[in-house]
C-alpha cells in the first residue's frame, strides 16, 4: 500500500471468512496464505450438526404418545428444521458459552480469493500460532507447525494442554498432509523457527524440538520465563522472548556443551507485551495493553558469548537481582499513544522512501514512528513542541505532557500529531510562535510537509 495523497480511495477487496483470523504466514515460494481462525464461545460445524439432529429427534420423539397424524406432522417438521440452513452471516451463530472454541486451519490464494484447503480442528482446540520449518534431517521439505490448546478459560487463564500439530507442505504449497501431533502440558503461544529446528512457548517454558518419526522430539528446555510466552523472534544466534506480563527477555542457545538455553538479558520494566517489532539485533520495538510503544536496546558491552566466557560461565550462574538476568536493556524511546497497539511492522509506505515503523490499533487507527535524520530537525520539533503545549489546545483541559506520560514518562519522542495543528491555528499565533522560534509561518508548514512527504504522504 503507497499513500500518495492523504484521503485517497485504495481499490480492496473482502474475503469473508468462517471464524475470526487470528494468525497467517505467507508460503516462500507461491505466496499461498495460511490462515488460522479462531473463535470463542463457538461451536464447529460438527457439533452444530450433532445438535440439530438431536433436536430434530426430540420433535418426532414427542409425537410418539400422539395419533399417527401427529407423528407424520412431527416427521414433517423435523426435515423441514434439518434441510433449513439459516445463513450465519445474518441470523448469527448460536452462543456455546465460556470455554468452547471453534478452529480452523485455511489454506488461502491471496490473488484470486479462492480456498485450496480447509482443515477444521475438533470442538474446544484452539489454534494461537503457526510457523514454517525447514528441519535439518529433512533439508529439502518444508513443514508447517500449528499450536493448538485444548479447553482454554480465558480468566482465570487454565487449559488441559496442547498440541503440536506438523503438517508436510505439498505441490507447492496447495495441498497440507498432517504428518503427526505432539502432545504439549501447557498453552503453546508461540512458535518459531531457530536454526533448523523449532522455539515453542509452552506456558512459561522455552523449548528446542526437532523433527521425529511420529511425534516432535524436545530437545532442550528452559523454565525461567516468569508467566507465560506470547511472542518468540530469532535474530540471528540470540532468540528474543517476550512474556505476557514481564516484557522482553534475550536468549541465547548453547549448542556445543550441554545444550541449554540461557537467559543472557532482560528488561528492568514489567511490560503487558502485545507485539513485537525487531529493528536490529539488539533493538526491538514493543506495545503493551496499556497503549504504550517503547523502543529497548541492549548496551554495547552486552556479553552474550556464553561458550566462550573465561569467567566461569557467569551469565548462568549470575542471576542478578530477584531472580532476573544479570544484564539489562536500556529504554531509548517510549510515547503513550493512547489506544492499545496491536501490531507494530519496520517498514517504508512510499517507493525511495526512509524506514518508519508503522504501527494500528484496536480501534482501527494506523500511524508511524519516524527517525530524525539530523539533530537540527529533532531540535526543530522539539521546541515547535513546546510552543504548542504552552498554547494548552486540549478540549478537556488534559496537560500534553502528563497525558503523552500516562505509564512512563516520556522519552526521546516528539509528538506529530500535536505539531500539525500549527497550520489550524488563527494566524497571529501561528506568527506569534514563529517569531519565539527565529522562523516564519510558512518555514514551519513547509518542515512539517517535508517530514510527511519523506515518510508516509
């Protein structure tokens, strides 16, 4: 998508589907989507049909103390139920209650909006991730990997396990074959693949599996994530986890010893981690439930070389404070944006265009955090800033600063959208600040226009 012009009509088309998409990934080579939908409080189309037959047998199971008109009629009425299919999309679904999933798995032609396959998961299997493996003993097929877990409660958080269902990917992507289910003790959150093998999140539990004959084959394990895996990134060697509730922690696999996966860094700050943006090998972007968006960085001096270490292996053995890493990321940036983030993407929306991360919300609002290019710039907008907090242009009498700071002070982060209502102003304060910042008007609009055009429209 290329924004041109601010309030152009993009040409898009809508694809409805079954349930509710939660996760895709797209295939290497054809481009194929796979799509993992889930719903709650649903039934599937198995049990759906179940009901309805065992409703239409209570109507002639009612007539049977009646006369022989009465059980005709019942007869009647019951094929007539049976035959009748009421579209969901306008009558609605009927409502399972807590604790029941319905899910499926839709192999997906993005170009033309055909459905190559669908796989329909049995009631109450939950599927919340999925990812593409390329194992080592198998080097020339690939594998697509779904986690699913099994009567999930949402609050408070309880299921009876999961599972690791892997599938063989054939005729380029069109057709899945289910090679065999891995049973798992916990919810599996996340999946990704790590050097020829598969990261799975189970629960609190960071583990290595490897493809088997008939089931994923564990072959290492960590237990000093604190609640639950909801996100997991490799980059490289060094493997990025974050939790539900105790944001990001850097990982980094032991391969040549004793296989183990050590916790080499961590974060200083309990974050409620919804998505995760990798910038670079030791720069990541997050959002959390409470609308916040933070940029973290390792420091320099970072030691994650853990085979190699003269000092005795410190970084196991070094806990730190409360159970913590022994190294800490640093915060660079951090900016309430006031409605829960749901994605955060590294990306470029016009062609020759610089780097920003764009980022959507739960109510539908997509925007973007732009890097300065200079000094000059960043000190530019930071007093333009200032000037239009002195202005006081909330509608509630809300303080910019305190309401930009809601979680965390404010750091490192110029607010644009405040900016921009400097070409709304009346003209005598629009001269007014230009005057306080050695400008003019039309300097300042034409800096906040170049800004727009170099990144996004």
């Amino acid at each position: 998508m290329a924004l041109e012009k601010l309030g152009a009509v993009f040409n898009q088309i809508s694809y409805p589907l079954q349930y509710t998409p939660r996760k895709f990934v797209f295939h290497p080579d054809s481009n194929i989507t796979y799509i993992i939908e889930t719903d709650h409080n649903s039934y599937t189309d198995d049990v759906k049909n179940t009901h309805k037959r065992q409703m239409a047998e209570k109507m002639i199971a009612s007539a049977l103390g009646g006369t022989s008109e009465d059980m005709v009629l019942a007869k009647e009425s019951a094929a007539a139920f049976l035959s009748e299919n009421l579209p969901e999309a306008i009558f609605g679904a009927p409502k399972a209650g807590p604790g029941m999933w319905a899910s499926l798995l839709r192999c997906f032609k993005p170009l033309d909006g055909s459905t190559c396959q669908i796989i329909r998961f049995p009631q109450n299997e939950a599927a919340h991730a999925l990812t593409f493996v390329k194992f080592n003993n198998h080097p020339a097929e690939q594998f697509l990997v779904v986690a699913l877990v099994k009567d999930l409660i949402l609050n408070p958080r309880s299921c009876s396990g999961g599972c690791l269902k892997t599938y063989r990917i054939w005729n380029n992507g069109e057709r899945l074959e289910f090679l065999h289910e891995t049973p798992v003790d916990d919810f599996p959150a996340a999946l990704c693949a790590f050097q020829g093998r598969l990261l799975v999140g189970v629960g609190n539990r960071l583990r290595i599996y490897d493809l088997g004959k008939k089931k994923l084959l564990k072959k290492c394990e960590n237990k000093h994530i604190p609640t639950l895996i909801n996100g997991i990134y490799s980059v490289g060697s060094r493997i990025i986890v974050t939790d539900v509730q105790e944001s990001v922690h850097w990982v980094r696999y032991r391969p040549r010893s004793d296989s183990q996966l050590v916790i080499f860094a961590d974060d200083t700050n309990p974050r409620w981690i919804i998505h995760l943006a990798v910038l670079d090998a030791s720069t990541v972007a997050v959002s959390d439930k409470f609308g916040n968006v933070t940029i973290l960085r390792l420091p320099p001096n970072v030691i994650d070389d853990i085979e190699d270490d003269p000092s005795g292996n410190r970084a196991l053995w070094d806990r730190g404070f409360l159970g913590g890493a022994s190294q800490k990321c640093d915060v660079l940036c951090h900016f309430y944006v006031g409605e829960v983030v749901t994605c955060l993407q590294k990306a470029t929306l016009i062609p020759g265009g610089s780097e920003g991360i764009v980022y959507s919300t739960i109510s539908g609002s997509i925007g973007m955090l732009v890097p300065f290019a200079s000094r000059d710039a960043y000190d530019f907008f930071q007093h333009l800033e200032l000037h239009m907090r002195a202005e006081g242009l909330s509608l509630v009498g809300r303080e910019h600063v305190h309401y930009r700071s809601q979680h965390y002070p404010v750091r490192n982060v110029i607010d644009g959208d405040l900016c921009e209502i400097f070409n709304s102003l009346e003209g005598s304060k629009q001269r007014s600040i230009a005057e306080e910042m050695d400008k003019t008007p039309s300097d300042i609009a034409k800096r906040l226009e170049d800004i727009r055009t170099r990144f996004a429209f």
